[in-house]
C-alpha cells in the first residue's frame, strides 16, 4: 500500500502499528490508536509481528531479562494501565507465561485473521490480550486460541479452519515478512509505530510515543482517553 501524504486535502495519513499480543505496551498503544482513528485524520493499519523475531533479529532482550528494567516494568504496568484505561494485569507466572510459552501460535493464527478474515483482526487481537494480560489465560494452546476467535465473534468453523491455516507455509511467510518489514524500518521491539508521511516513514517506538507521534501526523493529542480528554 503506498503512503499516503499528510495534509493533502481529504486524505488520510497511514499510520502501520507492529505489534505482538505478547507485549502488554502493544495493547496500551493498540487501544489509544483505536480511540484515536476516528478524530485524527488517519489510516490505521493494523500489523501483526512476532517480538521474538524482533528482538532476535535487532540483538534485544525483553525487560523482564534485565533485572533493574523487570522492577521496573512491574510497577510500570499498573500505572499505565490506570492511566491508558486498559484491564491490564499482569500474569502470576510471569517468565513461564510471556518468555516460556511466548506468542507464536497465536500471532501465527492473528496473521491468518489478517490474511482471510481482516473483519476479526481486531477483535480477536483484543480478545487475546484480553486472556493473557487481564485474565491469566493461556493463548498458545489449540483450544485457547479458538475460545479466543469464539469470544471475539467469529463463527466457530471459520476459527477453526483459520487455525488449521495458521500452520502452512503461507501463513509462517506471512508473519516473518510482516516482521522483517518492521525491521527494516528500524524496529527494535514492540510496539512500533510507522507514519508515512510526506513519503518518508518515521517509526516511533512506544505506547509512550503517542503524543509524539500526534505532532509527527500534525494533529492534536487529547491524551489516552479522548472522550474524556473533551469533557
């Protein structure tokens, strides 16, 4: 998809969002840009990546590797919650759960959304978060990742076939070329946010970039919470 060029009349500027329901940041940031596509003047792509691919890739490592960064993020995470009016709440087995079991199935099946059922990408986005980041919930199991399409509305047969998908080469390709393009913009972890503008695409990383980001696009930050931001 070309980019589109910020401020021409009644055009919309594209903004990619890279993410992996994996990280909790990516679900603050997914969120305030769905709040936000209806009063700015964008095109929000929605991308699914597989941090573990980023993070390889760019020679990262998680916070909760880093011992200072894991405290950190520990109390970080319930601030940001509050702040961004997300239910996030983080999992009691943190290492077994986000760096153990990880993402993949789960992205795999995202991509595979994205690829047949685009209508469901966001919903069934959401509703993953929703299992491992508000309510503990596995999202790597066969059985989780459909009650997770299920719960987000999609039809229980087209679930299931997208699951078997989820495994074929296509889908695989699908996942690696979307995060290879992220690396290619610069991406280190998630989220990364990418606004064509002007034909040169800046990339932002993080849910705290937001506000940036709205200077970047011209366009007014009315905080995380827009509706309440006005009253």
């Amino acid at each position: 998809m070309a980019a589109v060029r910020a401020g021409a009349q009644g055009s919309k500027t594209l903004v990619d969002l890279f993410y992996d329901v994996v990280s909790p940041y990516s679900w603050l940031g997914f969120e305030v840009l769905c709040r936000y596509r209806t009063i700015w003047n964008i095109e929000l792509r929605l991308r699914p990546s597989f941090l573990g691919g980023i993070m390889k890739e760019s020679g990262n490592q998680p916070p909760a590797m880093l011992p200072k960064r894991a405290m950190y993020m520990s109390n970080d995470l319930p601030r940001m919650a509050k702040f961004y009016q997300v239910p996030l709440h983080s999992p009691k087995d943190f290492f077994e759960t986000v760096i153990k079991k990880g993402s993949l199935p789960a992205m795999r099946f995202v991509s595979a959304v994205d690829m047949a059922q685009p209508q469901f990408l966001e919903s069934v986005s959401r509703e993953l978060w929703m299992r491992i980041w508000s309510r503990d919930e596995d999202i790597v199991q066969p059985e989780s990742i459909l009650t997770a399409a299920e719960q987000a509305g999609m039809p229980s047969e087209q679930a299931k076939m997208l699951l078997e998908m989820s495994t074929s080469p296509e889908v695989k390709n699908r996942l690696k070329t979307t995060t290879d393009e992220a690396l290619k913009y610069g991406a280190f972890g998630l989220p990364s946010f990418v606004a064509h503008v002007n034909d040169r695409p800046q990339l932002l990383f993080g849910s705290d970039r937001l506000e940036l980001l709205a200077n970047v696009l011209g366009e007014k930050w009315l905080g995380p919470v827009p509706v309440s931001s006005k009253l």
